[in-house]
C-alpha cells in the first residue's frame, strides 16, 4: 500500500482529496494545523514553515499533495501571505526532494495570472486562459503561487522529483451549489476569475491521477471543469465584461469554460464530470 501525506487536509478541498486517496486503496496521513470536522484518517499536527516538521511528517511517504495554504489574497497582512504560502511550500519540497520522494503535487492558482485580485482592472490577453498567459499579479497571494511554481522547477532540476502545479479555478465543494443561484445571471460578481470553477471531487481526481502518472518533470497545469459557472453564454460573458479582448483561441459557443484545462485532461488522462446545472435548480 502506498502512502500520501496530505497537507492541510482538513480545509476545503482536502476532504475530497483524502476520500479520494482512501478510496483507491492508499495509506493517507492528514498533516494540518487543526483536525478536521470528519476523521478520515489519521492527522498529525503539523507547522509546515518549520523543516523539521514537515521532515516528521513525510517520512516514510510515497507521495505528498500540498492542499495547505492561506487561499486568498488580502485575508492577511501581504507579508504574512506570502512568508507563508512560499516557506511552506519551499519546505514540502525540500524535505520531499531530500527523502527521494518520487511524486509531489503543489496547489498554485488560476490568480497567478492577476486578473482575480487586481486593482488596476487587468483584463485577460486572450481566452480561454492557458498556462502559456502571462501571469502578472499585483499582490502577495498570486506572487507566492509563481514562487512556488519557480521552488517546484528547481527541486525537479536537482532532485528528479515530479512535481506537479495546478493552477486552480474557483474551488467549489457540492454543499456550495446552493450559492449558485444568486450569481449565475450577473456577469460582474465573477468577471475576475472568468467564471470558472472546479468541484472538489473532480480536483480530488486529478490530484490522484498527478501522483499515478509518470513523466511530467516539473509542470503546471490549469484545474478547471468543462464549463463556465454561468447562466449566460461564455462569448456574451465577453461581451458584457471585456469587450476589447479580441483573442479568442478556442471556440466560446455555448458556455464554454474561459480557463483552458486542455492540457491537464490531455497528460493526466483526466476528465472532470461534476457539473453545476446538476445540482442547481434552474
């Protein structure tokens, strides 16, 4: 039986994550700062900006998933944000790299690109997103995650460890469905994420399939679902909200997703399947 230390399993998406693991005959280890709401499988107590630590923790693991961070912009001091999210991740890596490791997946996100947190209005340079886009954020949170992405080419350089990021969109969890109502007809509340989403299960699935694949190096991927989070066709989405961006990459009939996740389904075999028009009464 193989073993995954998953951090900050006890948060939003790691619940989903763990099951996942579980329910594919893996030995979990949840390492957070608190114990979640549901026993999964076994927590330890972790301070993952302390290398020691995390040396304890991931000792005797086949794989880790990196779930744990502060997870938006400006909920701490910048400074804190990104101390934070970089030494904890620099740390998982290090240490991993250090054990021979041989496959570590990394949370980065769709806020790299630095539309989502921008406070200069910063539009898309063309859609659908993909990992090729720029990425140009403004703050602490989408400068960490570039960071992390740079700390996961360099232990793949010196180590070999596969490392995987993904760029994340808006993670959303099933009982979070019942939001949808209040913005699936107004383009303005979720213009700066491009509408996008992604169920937890379905991440939890690509995050598996990252550990199970080999091959990839050091690579980051987008983590999106099939479709925007919208009511309203993707090209009026556009239209609404950023009509002087022209390039459109792909074709945006119907409510085509503007966060490109091609290439995650193409290298990990990966197709998410949870959609939210399931779920939602329209």
């Amino acid at each position: 039986m193989k073993k995954v230390v998953v951090t900050g399993g006890s948060g939003l998406l790691g619940r989903d994550v763990i099951k996942e693991f579980l329910n594919n005959g893996y030995d979990v280890v949840n390492a957070d700062m608190k114990n979640p709401k549901e026993a999964l499988c076994r927590t330890v107590i972790t301070d993952l900006t302390n290398l020691g630590e995390v040396y304890g923790v991931l000792a005797g693991a086949d794989a880790v998933v990196h779930l744990a961070a502060i997870p938006v912009a400006y909920s701490h001091p910048n400074e804190v944000t990104f101390q934070n999210n970089v030494l904890s991740t620099y740390n998982i890596l290090e240490a991993a790299g250090n054990l021979g490791i041989k496959k570590a997946v990394i949370s980065s996100s769709e806020s790299s690109y630095g539309i989502c947190f921008s406070k200069q209005n910063l539009q898309p340079q063309y859609v659908p997103i993909d990992e090729d886009h720029p990425q140009l954020p403004e703050e602490s949170y989408g400068l960490s995650k570039i960071v992390n992405e740079k700390t996961a080419d360099m232990i793949n350089r010196r180590t070999g460890m596969q490392v995987v990021s993904f760029r994340l969109g808006n993670v959303i969890s099933p009982e979070m469905y019942k939001n949808f109502p209040g913005f699936i007809h107004d383009p303005e509340q979720r213009k700066t994420i491009l509408w996008s989403y992604i169920d937890t299960r379905d991440a939890a699935t690509a995050y598996r399939l990252a550990v199970e694949t080999d091959g990839l190096g050091s690579v980051a991927l987008n983590i999106g679902a099939d479709e925007s989070s919208m009511d309203m066709e993707s090209k009026q989405l556009m239209e609404t909200c950023y009509p002087s961006v022209k390039d459109f990459r792909r074709d945006l009939s119907g409510f085509a997703p503007l966060l490109n996740n091609e290439k995650a389904k193409k290298l990990l075999n990966w197709q998410p399947v949870h959609k939210w028009r399931d779920y939602v009464e329209l």
